[in-house]
C-alpha cells in the first residue's frame, strides 16, 4: 500500500493543541452514535490538549472506549505513565473502567503484554470502529514504542509487543498490525528537534520506522507545528 502522509501545518503549538483538543472532542462527541474507539498517545506533545478537554463537561458515553499506543513499564502513578497523563480527561469522560484499556503494568511484564494483546484483540474483534488514533515522533524516528527494525520484526502477527526502551525502561507498544485497523492515524509533531524525523518520514526514508509502522494504514496525516515543518523558503524572482 502507497498510503499518502499527508502533513497539515499549523502557525503555533497553541493553534495545534486547540486544534486537537476540537478535533479529539468532535471524536467524543461521535460515540453518542454507535461504539468508536480512539487511541491516545504519550509524550508531552498532546498533553496540553488532553489538559483542555478535561475542563469541559461530557455526556457520560457507555459506547466510547479508550486504548494507548503504548506506556513505559513503570506503576500507574508514576510521572514517567502515558495513563497518569490522561486520567483527568479519563475523569470528564466517566467512562466505566472497562471502556478503558490500559498497560496493566501492576503484572509482571510478559503478563502485561499478553494482557494488553487480549485486550485489543476483544476491540476488535467487537467490530468497533476505531476512528482516530494518536501517534507521536520522536527525534529519532520512533512511534509509540517502536524503536528499531527489531521491534518492527518482533511485531509481525502480534497486536502488541514487549520492547526495552533506549531510556533503560521497558516497554509496551501497540504494532503495525493493530495501526492498520485505525481510520486515521494522527500523529501530532512539535519543535524543531523533530524537523529531521518528519522531514524523512514524509520521505519514507529506509531508516524511518515510524514511516515503516503505519505502511499499511489506509489514512495518515501529520499535524506539525512551524517548529517541525517550517513554511518553504519563497523562491527568488526570476525577473
């Protein structure tokens, strides 16, 4: 599949997180209509936006359910949780605790990953439609916690794997596989340290493993600040 990665810039990272928080509420909003899933993703880049929605008031939704691209294998509580950075918008949303899939990483980590394979796995096969779904870049390249072709191999038939992190942490990930079943991958890229790793994952670059994990989804667009993809450089007057 030749999916197009289509980049939409915007002027500042205010106007890419209100951008967000609208579009993520829109999301929302689109569950009062029939099951939908969206998958969040970690990193400080959508923070602000998760921050804003959980200001607002929603109408509890007993069809909307909740899953993570990926979390470091550390408690719940910890600073380092893509969950404990979401969970005041998990409160404004009242979801039922079984709408939420988390990294149950209280287990013992192949327990973990086995865990969260389940999980996403039962999504799916409950045909509900996963809309949207968050993914980061890091400066390296990575998504979720996709770092190296190793992971990309390891990830084959699976829905998620197990990885250790080039922070020393491990790590659960979402797979190529599960990003393939997402409507419209998202992935939202701030500042300047980033401008390298979009640059070739718009490219395709061999070495983008990011570019690699969403090869065959059917819908990738990126949202980057003017930081990450800054306006081209106008062209000399030929006169």
């Amino acid at each position: 599949m030749n999916t197009e990665f289509r980049v939409r810039p915007f002027e500042s990272r205010v106007a890419l997180n209100d951008a967000l928080a609208e579009r993520l509420a829109r999301e929302i909003d689109q569950a009062a209509r029939g099951p939908v899933a969206l998958m969040l993703s970690g990193g400080h880049t959508p923070l602000q936006a998760y921050q804003a929605l959980a200001t607002r008031t929603f109408t509890p939704s007993s069809s909307l359910e909740i899953f993570y691209s990926d979390d470091r294998y550390v408690p719940p509580a910890s600073d380092a949780s893509n969950f404990r950075a979401t969970r005041a918008l998990l409160e404004a949303l009242a979801l039922p605790a079984e709408h939420v899939h988390r990294v149950r990483t209280e287990l013992p980590l192949d327990r973990a990953v086995e865990d969260y394979e389940q999980q996403l796995r039962a999504l799916l096969q409950a045909n509900t439609r996963i809309t949207v779904g968050l993914l980061g870049l890091g400066a390296d390249g990575h998504t979720a916690s996709l770092f190296s072709e190793a992971h990309l191999q390891r990830a084959t038939g699976k829905l998620a794997i197990g990885v250790q992190r080039p922070d020393g942490l491990a790590g659960v990930s979402v797979t190529p596989e599960l990003l393939a079943h997402i409507e419209e991958v998202l992935f939202i890229v701030a500042g300047a340290d980033k401008r390298a790793a979009l640059k070739a994952f718009v490219e395709r670059a061999p070495d983008s493993v990011a570019a690699r994990a969403v090869a065959s989804c059917h819908n990738v667009e990126v949202w980057a600040d003017r930081d990450a993809w800054p306006p081209a450089s106008p062209q000399p007057d030929p006169s």
